[in-house]
C-alpha cells in the first residue's frame, strides 16, 4: 500500500484555498487508498512572528477542522508534528546534506523574507531551513505521495533532491516521494486580489474565505469578489484572473471543469450567486461537524495521542536507519 503525508501549519485560520487545495483530497481519496498520515505541523508556524497563545489554539483549531474535513482516525493518523520528536532529530541530518544556496532559492523563502524586512523585522533562521524540517516530515515515514496545493511543488522537489543524495552519499535510506496536485483549484487565489494566492492572514481578509466563516460572510466575500474588465464570461488564468479563479472554485465545489463552466454563465452576477451557494454548501457538512467536536475536545485530545503513538513508531526505524547510515554510532 501507498504511503501518503501531508501537513498544514497552523498559522492562522484554514482557508477554501487549503481546503480545495489539500484537505478535502486527503478526506475523499488519499485516506482510503493509501496508509496515510495528516499532521497539524506546528514547529513550522515557529518560523515567523508568533503569540504562543494562539499557535497553541490554532493547532488545536486545525486539528479539530481535519477530523470535521473526514479525516478518520481509525483509518488514517492524525497528529501534532511536536509530538513526535523524529521529525527534529532527522531534520538535523538532512541540514548536512542540503546546502545554504538551494535553501536561499526556495521561492517561499525569497518572499516571506522579504516581506519581513519591509516591515522592518528580522528574520529568523528557521524560515530558511524550514524546507529541511518539511523534507524531514515526508522523508521519516517512506512516504509516497504528498497531496499539496501548487505553491508546495518546489518544496517537494526538494525533499527529492535531498532524499536522492542522502541515499546516494550514505545507501538507501529513504523513498523519493512525489508531490500530487488537485485537477482543479490547485492555487486558489485572494477574492480581492486576484493575482496573489489566497493565503492564511493575520487580518480578516475580505478576500478570504475561512473555513468556519458564517454563510452570509461567505455570500457577502464572494459577491465582492474582484472581477475583471469586459463582460463575458471567459476562462483564461492570465488575461481574466478573477473570473477564472470564481470558476476554478465553482468548478471545484461542483466537480466540473472551469472551462466548460464559462459557457454556462452571461453574466459575472449570476456567477458569483452560484459559486457562494456551491462554497456555502461545500462549508456545511464542515462546519456542523466542527461544531460537535467543539462539544468534545477530550475526544479530539485522545485521536492526536494515538495518533502521535503510532507516527513514534512508523517514522523510528527510518529515522534510526539515517544515523546509522551517516556515521553516527549507535547507543551501546
Ligand atoms: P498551509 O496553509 O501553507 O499550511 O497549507 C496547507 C496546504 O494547503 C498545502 O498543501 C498548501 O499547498 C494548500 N494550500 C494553501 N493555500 C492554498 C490555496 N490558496 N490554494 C490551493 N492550495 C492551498
Ligand atoms: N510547508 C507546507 C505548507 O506551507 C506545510 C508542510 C509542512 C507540509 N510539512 C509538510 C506539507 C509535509 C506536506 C508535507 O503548506
């Protein structure tokens, strides 16, 4: 059977865009065709800015969100990446084996980076290994596959690059995985700006949907969503951004295809009425089941335990095989 891994940091309230983009794939496919693990990684919300309060809450939040996305615990894992201490130790390892150029090429890096030092910060070491920490998340567990959103594809490569040269330089340790994007909404973009991902913020973004939004907030972001000049209908990611990010969502939601979905529709009105029914639609089932498990957090705690427990001993002897493999001596 396939391994699969995949992660969602929790530093900020899930989005339509890690919901259309990862977590409904990992509930409808990966978890039943494959032996899966989904973690809330939350060594990597350390990389930037923090209020420890809330990455304790959000991690717990996007815990609560997986289970009510479907993740089943008594068919997949779920855990909190802290909790297994593999993911460090095999971190280390693979910081000897990537080096600080391909770290600085990491596009993720070069922008949020940036973004820190206009406003004046700094910034910290950890968001530049960070891509070794998310190589050592897949690499631990011989995972296969990874079901990310568009903008992980680089990160994968690479996890790949990495695990290639570990095993070349030291013998085969670990599998060479690969990433599998969604057919549609694979970067689900900003309701207001079009051209930018749709990305967790700090601030209530108008162009945001947010898994636990009410329906009328949803309604009330979608039906001012930015659209593009002209009048028609068109399918076309560069010239029309916005038009056709309403009809990758809608597409989405419906499981049809953005294109032929253009045909369909004479105004920009009627489209966006439809698409925030389809993605009210999408949240409920969601959001009720969210709901109960609020009622329920003992439960919650008692499926990341188990989960943790049984990530220790899946990722262990892998972890255990690279120190050895590198040169370390093994306890007496
Ligand atoms: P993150 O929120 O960065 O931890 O992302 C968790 C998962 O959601 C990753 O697989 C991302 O690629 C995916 N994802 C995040 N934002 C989007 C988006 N706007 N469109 C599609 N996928 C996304
Ligand atoms: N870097 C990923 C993101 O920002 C989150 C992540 C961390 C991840 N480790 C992972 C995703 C391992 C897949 C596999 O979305």
């Amino acid at each position: 059977m396939k391994r699969v891994f995949s992660g969602v940091k929790p530093t900020g309230h899930l989005t339509l865009g890690n919901y259309l983009g990862a977590m409904r794939r990992w509930s409808t496919v990966d978890q039943h065709r494959a032996d899966s693990l989904f973690c809330v990684v939350d060594l990597h919300a350390l990389t930037v800015e923090h209020d420890p309060g809330r990455v304790r809450r959000l991690s717990h939040q996007a815990a609560t969100l997986l289970l009510a996305a479907g993740l089943d615990p008594q068919v997949c894992t779920v855990f909190v990446q802290s909790h297994v201490d593999e993911h460090a130790r095999l971190s280390y390892l693979l910081e000897c084996v990537a080096t600080d150029g391909e770290m600085r090429r990491m596009i993720q890096y070069k922008e949020k980076a940036s973004a820190e030092r206009d406003r004046g910060g700094s910034v910290r070491l950890s968001l530049l290994t960070y891509p070794v920490l998310m190589a050592a998340d897949i690499l631990a567990y011989g995972t296969d596959e990874v079901p990310v959103g568009d903008d992980q594809a680089q990160h994968v490569e690479l996890t790949r690059d990495l695990a290639v040269r570990f095993n070349q330089r030291y013998g085969h340790t670990f599998v060479v995985p690969r990433a599998t994007h969604p057919e549609v909404a694979a970067r689900v973009m900003n309701l207001q700006e079009p051209t930018s991902k749709m990305g967790k913020s700090d601030d209530v973004g108008p162009g945001i949907v947010y898994l636990l939004d009410e329906p009328a907030v949803v309604r009330k972001k979608i039906m001012r969503a930015v659209t593009d000049s002209g009048q028609d209908v068109e399918y076309d990611r560069e010239a029309r951004p916005g038009v056709s990010n309403l009809l990758e969502i809608l597409a989405a939601c419906e499981g049809g295809n953005p294109e032929a979905l253009a045909g369909v529709y004479e105004s920009y009105g009627s489209l966006k009425k439809d698409t925030a029914e389809a993605v009210v639609e999408l949240l409920r089932p969601v959001q009720q089941r969210h709901k109960e498990l609020c009622a329920d957090p003992a439960y919650v705690e008692g499926v990341l335990r188990d989960g943790a427990a049984r990530a220790r001993e899946m990722a262990r002897p892998t972890v255990d095989g690279a120190y050895r493999a590198i040169g370390l001596l093994p306890p007496a």
